[in-house]
C-alpha cells in the first residue's frame, strides 16, 4: 500500500472545498488521513486566512499576528470538534 504524500493530501481537501473550508470534509480527510491531519488543520486555516485577508499590504509582523489568529481560532474550533462540542447545524453551506 503506497502511503499518500501532504501535497497530494493537500489538493485532494483543496479540490472537494472549491469555495472555501467546509469543516465535514475537513473532518472526513482528517479521519482518512490522520498522519496529516495538524497539516491538514494548518491548512485549513491558512486558507481561511487568506479568504479573509485586507487586500492592503501588510507588515511582516501584521502579516504573523493575522495568521497566528487565524490558526488560533481553527485550533479552538477543531478542539471543539474533537471532543463532540461543535455543533454542525450552526454551518451554514
């Protein structure tokens, strides 16, 4: 059995969350790849950061407070998610 590589994982949650997130499938690519999955979390967030970045430029130090924020945020809510606390109905898709 051939053990799948981070980019590849990367591309397939990519791929199945064209719009943005989606914390189902991120839960489910998690769970398929458990190697991964901080990766996959740091990613995730990464992402969300982007999403919702100002356009203006940044400072470096800006630009490291904004994503420490955002993986902060991810972090407490996947925390919530593992222990059963998050509630998916509050999702809006």
């Amino acid at each position: 059995m051939s053990e799948t590589n981070l980019d590849e994982i990367l591309e397939e949650y990519a791929a199945a969350t064209p719009a943005g997130n989606d914390l189902k499938i991120l839960r489910e690519t998690s769970e398929k790849h458990p190697q991964h999955s901080d990766d996959l979390a740091d990613f995730a967030a990464a992402r969300a950061v982007v999403k919702h970045a100002p356009e203006e430029e940044l400072s470096g130090e800006e630009e490291h407070r904004f994503a420490e924020a955002g993986l902060k945020n991810l972090r407490m809510v996947l925390g919530a998610f593992d222990f059963g606390l998050f509630d998916f109905s509050q999702l809006h898709g």
